[in-house]
C-alpha cells in the first residue's frame, strides 16, 4: 500500500489513484493558496472525494515555512488557531487523527532553539485554548531528525515526518533508531499524472495520524450520467465548494466552457471538470445552459 503526498488537487484521479494501490493521501491545510500551488489547500469535497474511494488522509499545515524567519511564537499560534478550527469545522476530522506542522528547511540548533521550539508553543497554546485543555488532535512535525528530537524532548509533538533530505541534520539516526513515524522518500515522482513524493512507514509505528471522514451517500460522488451544460456568462463564473455564495470560491470556468452539470437545489448546480463522475465545485445554475 503506497503513502503519498502532493500539493495538487486530487479528485480528478483518485480512481487511477486506487488502482495503483495508494492507501493515504497526504493534503495541506493553510492559511490561504498561491498562484503556485492553487488547489494546495484539502476541501471538504475532496476529502470525502477520498475517502469514498477508500483511501485515508493525512493533513500537514504549511504556509511557508521553510526558513527561520516563518517561525515565532506569535507565527505558531496563529497557524495551530487556523488549523485546528480548520480541521474540526471545514473538514470535520475525526479525533485523535494528527495535524502535522511544516518545518521545510535543515534548521540549526539555534534556529530549532530561538524559532522552531517557541512556534510549536504556539501551536501547543492555540490547541489549549480552542480545546479548554483537551486537544482533539495530535501534534506531528515534517522536518530534520534534530527538529523532531527537540520539539520530541520538549513534548511538543507525538507525530515524526520526516523530511525527504536523509543529509539534514539528524536524521540519519532518527531513522537508524526508528525515532519517526512516516519517512519521505526521493526523488519526487509522477502517479497518474500528478505531482506527488511517496512516502514510507516505520514498521514499528503503524499509526502516523491518518483518518477518514464521514461521507453521506447523497455527497459521495458517483458516475452517474448528468446533461452537459455551457457556461453562458458574460465573464468567469465562479466555481465554490459548496452551493451557495458563502462556501470558498475554489476557481472559475471560463464563458462557454462545457461542464457536466447536475442541479442540487433551484439555484446551485454540482459541476463534474472531468466527466469521471467526480465532484469539482458548485456553480449558479443561471449561467449554465443545458445542451441538447
């Protein structure tokens, strides 16, 4: 069974996924996207997406985050607030699961002193504070076997990633000792055309944080045929993750583009990019034209 991890959208091939034996998908929770990465932030839709396919999902939260100045005490709790509420509000990640936390660079021991230990504080007191002292997640690092060891030492995670380098500053013995709970392997690889790294368990350690979440059958996407529909907007119409204006818009389909469209409710329409029977987004039925 093969662990993977990519910054890219996955829906569109989680049925090739599976046939190549993928097991769990690693996804990211930020603050927000980039232009590089636009679809690097997991949704509710494609974790169940996932999950129907019956996959697991393991997050990592990362803006950033790969030199000494992303870090601080301040830095920390504001991503732990973010990804914490992110995961129990938006995705509805079960408890006990892990959120791991980027630290993408071969910190020093000053840099691990000075900036690493005191954001995982933060990230410690946001978890506290949002849980009244009693997190429903567990606290993962991807980084150096150094990083690991010392937030380890000061009880600041229970979850080990590590990073792909095997020449970052300890992590040579952290994996001579078995001190981890996933390992990232190089070099980076292409699976059914998406950009991802695989990765490889501690024998020793089976459980690395993975989950999966609920998926009601009326939300599970399905290969049912559904009419092909032209966008028929004067300019971009805007693709949301849910039927209304109040979910996050997740991108645009262009005037007279063709989708495959099937309505959820008067004014909401599911929009399937791909026509493999996967769910992409939610678009205003008004702009879409059913073709004949």
């Amino acid at each position: 069974m093969l662990i993977i991890d990519t910054p890219y959208k996955t829906t569109a091939k989680l049925s090739c996924l599976a046939k190549e034996n993928v097991q769990t998908i690693i996804r990211y929770y930020n603050f927000s996207n980039s232009v590089s990465f636009p679809d690097k932030c997991l949704t509710l839709m494609e974790a169940q997406s996932i999950c129907a396919q019956g996959m697991n999902i393991a997050v990592v939260f990362q803006q950033r985050q790969n030199s000494a100045d992303d870090f601080s005490d301040a830095k920390g709790y504001e991503a732990g607030r973010r990804a914490y509420r992110y995961a129990s509000n938006d995705i509805g990640q079960p408890e006990g699961s892990g959120i791991y936390f980027s630290v993408d660079f071969d910190a020093s021991p000053a840099e691990i002193t000075g900036s690493i230990i005191p954001f995982f504080q933060g990230i410690q007191r946001a978890f506290e504070e949002l849980s009244g002292s009693q997190p429903a997640y567990r606290v993962g690092v991807y980084g150096s076997g150094a990083t690991a060891a010392a937030l380890s030492k000061n009880n600041l995670c229970s979850l080990v990633w590590l990073a792909m380098s095997s020449g970052f500053r300890g992590t040579k013995d952290a994996i001579r000792s078995g001190a981890y709970n996933i390992q990232q392997k190089a070099p980076e690889a292409t699976l059914c055309g998406l950009g991802l790294d695989y990765n490889l368990i501690n024998p020793q350690q089976s459980d690395f944080g993975a989950f999966v979440v609920p998926v009601e059958t009326s939300s599970v996407p399905t290969a049912v045929s559904a009419p092909t529909h032209e966008v028929i907007s004067r300019t971009s119409l805007r693709l949301r993750g849910g039927p209304g204006t109040e979910y996050s818009v997740l991108g645009s389909l262009k005037p007279r583009q063709l989708v495959v469209a099937k309505p959820v409710n008067p004014d909401w329409s599911s929009i399937d990019l791909q026509g493999d029977g996967l769910i992409d987004g939610f678009a205003a039925s008004a702009f879409l034209k059913e073709l004949g």
